[in-house]
C-alpha cells in the first residue's frame, strides 16, 4: 500500500511544487514572476513578462513535470488510476507548491503533460479544441478551461471506466477552481488576451 500508493503520490506533489516560471524569473531577471503581470506562476504570465522563449521553455517544463508524475506511478507499478492520482498529485503540487508557501500557478501544462501520456487521443482532441478556441478569442484562459474540461467528457464518450472519468473531472474541477478570476473576468468582459502585457 505504501509503496503503490502513498510514496509514489508525495513524491508526485514534490516534483509538482517544482515551479519552473519561479525559477526562470529569478534566473533570467531576478524577480519573483507572482509579483508581476497576472500573479501567477505559469507559462502564460511567464510569456507575458519575460517573452516567448521563456514562456515557451516554461510550458514545456510544466509539461514534462507532469508527464514525470505519471512515470513516477509507472516506477512503483502503480494501476492505471494509481497513475492518475500521481498526475493529480504534481497538478496539486504545481498550483499549491511546499517550496512556496503553497502559491503557484494554474496546473494547465502540468494537466497536459499528465493526460497526454495517458489519454493520449482525449488529449490530442482537447488540444485541438484549445487552440482553436485561443485562436478565435485570443483568450488562453478560455482555451484552457476548454481543454480540462472536456478531457473527462471526452474519456466518457470513448467508454473508460467510471473511476477515471470521476478522476478526470477532479482534474478539471481544480482547474475551474485556479481559474475562477478568470472566468468572473471572461463574464465581465475584462479577461486580457493573450498579446496582452502589463
């Protein structure tokens, strides 16, 4: 139980605490990237602050962190839902990091990062719905909603089990929850677009 379970999901939200918009900052300009533009610590405020190559590079990053959650599950031998809860646990490590007083980012790239590996076809079609929706609206928090969202809908209508459907949306609650300013700006008609900087 130990080993499957318990040791697999810390070690999950100690790399998921790893942020690598904080370390990019601090390494690049020497600030702290949640003092600046939107606060948070992610790809996207990173683009906005420091440019496109470090946002990108940050994506990225985010990406493998969690992508390395789920191989951490694999590691222990770990069922395919032992996997997901790794993922959840980096997603959980990302937005409330232990190395920084549980202030971090959104989880989004770490969420495609963990989806991606395991649902790779799920993914690819919320991917897909992401960007097309970033394209039309310019608004990258929309098309982020868009693709956790749909991932468990997606999973639903390709008949996986129940338990990762409800895994999935727990996976697209917490994005829901990091994303709740966002959403009473999308509203309100006061989300900034992607080109936007502060």
């Amino acid at each position: 139980m130990l080993l499957t379970w318990v040791l697999p999901t810390i070690l999950s939200y100690f790399i998921g605490s790893i942020s690598f918009s904080y370390l990019v900052a601090r390494y690049l300009k020497g600030i702290d990237i949640r003092s600046h533009g939107s606060g948070n610590a992610g790809a996207t405020n990173t683009l906005r602050v420091l440019g496109k190559v470090p946002g990108i590079a940050v994506f990225f990053l985010d990406v493998f962190k969690g992508m390395g959650a789920v191989g951490i599950g694999a590691l222990f031998n770990s069922s395919e839902v032992g996997l997901v809860v790794c993922g959840i646990a980096a997603i959980v490590g990302h937005n409330w990091p232990i190395f920084l007083r549980f202030r971090g980012g959104k989880g989004v790239a770490t969420t495609v990062g963990v989806t991606a590996l395991l649902f790779f076809y799920a993914a690819l079609i919320s991917g897909i719905l992401a960007i097309l929706f970033i394209i039309l609206t310019r608004y990258v928090s929309l098309g982020s909603l868009i693709y956790t969202i749909s991932i468990p809908v997606i999973l639903l209508l390709m008949n996986q089990s129940s338990s990762i459907i409800w895994l999935t949306t727990v996976i697209a609650v917490l994005a829901i929850y990091q994303h709740r300013q966002n959403i009473t700006n999308l509203v309100k008609g006061q989300e900034r677009k992607i080109s936007s900087r502060e």
